[in-house]
C-alpha cells in the first residue's frame, strides 16, 4: 500500500500543471463531463489488442520477413488466439474497471503477470500438441518480449495520464447532497476525507426554504435550498445529486424527485428505511458507500459519444444532400414577403436552457409571434402563401439541422417548445408535472411523439399530455436502432399530416 501511495503521488506530481481553474473567489470549479472514468478505462482494451497483434507483426518483421504468406495464416492464427485470450484474462483481473487507478503499482504487476500466464499458457499448448516445432521460437519469445514492454508501457502512459486529468479536475464527479442533519453531514464529510475515490462536494442543499447548516469540519458546504441546486445544474457543474434526508416521507421523497426529475444528472438515494422500495433501479457505491439509484443520466459514456456521431454525421450527410432545396426555399421566401428569410426563435432545450431555434419564416415579418404566446391554427392569417406550404410538409424545420450542428438539437429527440406555449390556456409545465423531464435530453427535429401523430395544435391538456408520454418514452428506451427507426419513418409519418398547418 505505501509503495501504492508513493506511486501515485509521484504520478500527480509528474501529471500536474502549473495552472489553476480557480474562481477568483478559490473555489474550484470543474464542469460536468458527458464521459466518466469507466468509459476512459474501457478504452484500454482496444489499445491492448492493438498493442498485441502490431508487437507479433513486429517480431514477424524482424525473424521472418522472407516468408510473408504465413504471417497471415499460422503465425495469424497463433496471435489471434493468444490476443483474445489475454484480454479476456485482463478482463477478468479487473485492469478495465476504474478502481483500478487506485492501484496503478498492483494493475502493473497484474498487467505483466497475465500476460506472461498467457505466453506459458501458449507454450504449453504447442508442447502438448506437438505443434511448437512449426513456429520460429525466436518470433515467440520477441512477441513475448515486446509486447510486455508495450502493455507495461500503455498501462504506466496511461497512469500518467489519468493523474494528470484528475488533478485538473477532468475525473471528478461532482456531487451534490441533498439533505440535512448528521446524515447529509457524515457524507460530506466521508467524500472529502477520500479525495482518492475521485469525488467532489458541490454542497449540501436543503430541501426547504432554509439552506443546510454546514458541517465544522467540511468548511464552504453550504449550497443552499433546491433552488441554489437547480440553478447549479443549469450552469452544467453538477454530475450527481445524492438524497440523504434523516427522516424519510413518501410525500417529501416524491417532491424532491419531481424539481429533480428535469435535470440530466444521476439522482442517487443514501439507503433508509423508506428506500426500500426503490432498490429496483439498482445500487451504486461512492466511495464505498452504498447508494440506490433513483435516476441515470439519459446519454452518459458511449451512449453520448454514438448520440453526438450519429448526429453531426448525419446532420452534415443531409445538410450537403438538401442545400439546393433550401436555396431554391429561401429564394421563394423572399419573393413571397419582405423579411429576413430565417426565424430566430427562443425555445426550451436540454438541461431546460433556452436556445435559439432556426426555421424557415413562414409568417408576414410585422406578425411574428417570437414567444409562441398564440399557436398556429388553421388557415392562420398571419402564415405566408409559401409559408403554408412550408408547414404543409415540414420544410421550416430544415434550418434546425444548423442547430444539430451546433450541438444544440439532435436530428430525434423531444421537439422544443416555446416559451409562451399553452395547453388549454394552461403552461406547458403547469399542464403537465412531468413536462421538464423532457429536457433531460436535447430537443429533436422529429421524434416519437412526431410519427405517432402527435403534432400540431394543442388545443387540449390531453394533446400535450400524450406528447410528453412518448417523449418520456424515448428517453427511457432510447437505442439507435430506435432514432433510425424514427428516421425512417419520419417522411411518412412525421412530415405531413393534418396537423401540420
């Protein structure tokens, strides 16, 4: 353990740099990240395939350049067969678990006590199978021999590299309490005595009007009400909110959850006699502490990265495919009107933050409704000739591929609102208690609710509320076979239809 600790302490030292991400106040600052340390520790596994199969070319290159034709038969076979077996035995060591990094000495050893498993293990198969006379041993032990040094040599980089990363915060989940009393306290208080575990305390928030009392010993914990927590969620520098209330009620539980249940963070509940029933959602353990996991953020990991590839891949496909449709649009527009041809409107995106939304204008410049106060309904006077066609089909909406671009939509996803829309005169949120939740992912230029027909005026609490069921639905059973799904459907179900005007 204590050449463990002078390990890692040197690694800090080596990875640390000189600068700060200080406030001028002192407070430290580390934004939340969409990637989390799991997702950097999987990537070792592609890193040691490489490093296997490119350490046998090598040794190929270096013994047997004059026969290249079983470099991809025999010898292909051979490094196959040793590649997979090693990884599957760093994987069952745990060398792609994130716990690892708090033990880089032991994951070193363990790293070069597999691999040398696997090449005894190797050897005593072709001894056995009295095969070992038909490989070069000078090949055999090279490829033992550099890819120790390599997987060794990955694994130190890598060391390096995450301590680097952690003391610049990039590792950090940061975490908000929610609570009060030597419960909320104890966890502050466990979280900052372990800066190991990676964790870092946000603040202790009350569930009530009045802000949590600090702990003495945990100074500059105090974060406020639920108001001071939603308000830090927006400026994106909170990963984790953990529940831990000293007296639980079914009704004080349930109110918390809903002002949480908008905000894209992972929700964890400390355990207590009223949690019991919410140990379907799973447990998780920060810092060894064992937590129930209330909520998960929607598009964490690789879940993120396969949503954002998805959506700039396709929103530059497209964009290039239609750019002489919307030339000709925009030509038509401003024949039809004067005006600007594009609109600029304020809507609810993800993490409930206003963006503005591109359209095509499809209505007379000097009747623009910019906060969506009046929906449009039929045979609206103030849409354009071109405008209604442009509505008819869905062709406004085009310019929202900009915004895909610009990271602030998905191509599917829940379609952003206006700010002023109303259900039967009733706010969106007013209508609906689960309408923020939508906001847990970026708005979408079509989506499920979209090809279900759920579209156009809402002219009742039922319409919105049949829009939010299949948006929550979407979050929840998200997979990209469901967004190429939706994708494909969208030309004929989701462009045109009766409610589109």
């Amino acid at each position: 353990m204590a050449q463990n600790g002078l390990l890692l302490s040197r690694l800090y030292r080596f990875g640390r740099r000189s600068g700060s991400d200080r406030q001028p106040g002192g407070q430290i600052v580390h934004p939340s990240r969409p990637y989390s340390l799991a997702m950097i520790c999987s990537l070792m596994l592609p890193l040691d395939l490489l490093a296997l199969a490119t350490s046998a070319a090598v040794a190929y290159a270096l013994w047997l350049v004059g026969d290249p034709y079983s470099l991809w038969t025999e010898y292909g076979l051979i490094t196959a067969f040793g590649t997979l077996l090693a990884v599957n035995l760093f994987y069952l060591t745990g060398l792609y678990r994130p716990d690892i990094l708090k033990q880089p000495g032991g994951a070193i050893r363990r790293t070069a006590a597999c691999w040398l498993a696997v090449a005894a293990a190797l050897v005593a198969i072709g001894f056995l199978t009295k095969t070992s006379e038909d490989y070069s041993r000078l090949w055999a032990l090279s490829w033992f021999g550099i890819s120790l040094v390599t997987l060794v040599g990955l694994r130190w980089l890598f060391f390096v590299q995450a301590a680097r990363w952690t003391a610049q915060g990039k590792l950090r989940r940061t975490v908000a309490i929610v609570g009060a009393g030597p419960l909320a306290t104890r966890l502050a208080e466990h979280f900052s005595a372990n800066p190991a575990d990676g964790i870092l305390v946000a603040g202790v928030f009350s569930d009530e009007n009045r802000p949590a009392s600090p702990s003495s010993r945990v100074p500059a914990r105090r974060g406020g009400n639920l108001v001071d927590l939603l308000a830090r969620v927006r400026r994106g520098t909170i990963d984790t909110v953990v529940i831990a209330l000293p007296k639980f009620s079914e009704r004080r539980l349930q109110r918390i959850l809903l002002q949480l249940a908008e905000t894209p963070v992972d929700i964890r509940l400390c355990p207590g006699p009223a949690a019991l029933r919410l140990m379907q959602g799973g447990i998780s353990h920060y810092a060894n502490i064992p937590m129930f996991n209330v909520a998960n953020r929607p598009f964490a990991d690789w879940r993120y990265a396969a949503k954002e590839i998805e959506d700039r891949l396709l929103a530059s496909f497209i964009l290039l495919m239609i750019a002489p449709l919307l030339l000709v649009i925009a030509g038509l527009i401003r024949l039809d009107s004067p005006g600007p041809v594009l609109f600029r409107q304020k809507r609810y995106g993800y993490n409930n933050q206003l963006i503005e939304v591109f359209k095509f204008r499809t209505m007379y410049h000097e009747r623009q409704d910019l906060r969506g106060d009046q929906l449009t309904q039929r045979d609206d006077p103030r849409v354009t000739p071109i405008g209604r066609l442009l509505r008819r089909w869905s062709l406004d909406e085009l310019p929202q591929f900009l915004n895909v671009l610009r990271g602030e939509m998905s191509i599917v996803g829940p379609r952003p609102h206006a700010v002023s829309a109303k259900a039967a005169g009733l706010l969106y949120q007013d209508a609906v208690s689960q309408y923020r939740a939508r906001h847990r992912v970026k708005p979408g230029i079509t989506g499920w609710a979209q090809i279900n027909g759920w579209r156009g005026p809402t002219d009742t609490v039922r319409q919105i509320q049949k829009r939010v069921e299949h948006d929550l639905y979407y979050i929840e059973n998200w997979s990209l076979w469901l967004d190429f799904k939706i994708i494909l459907l969208t030309p004929f179900k989701g462009l045109i239809g009766h409610n589109a005007y």
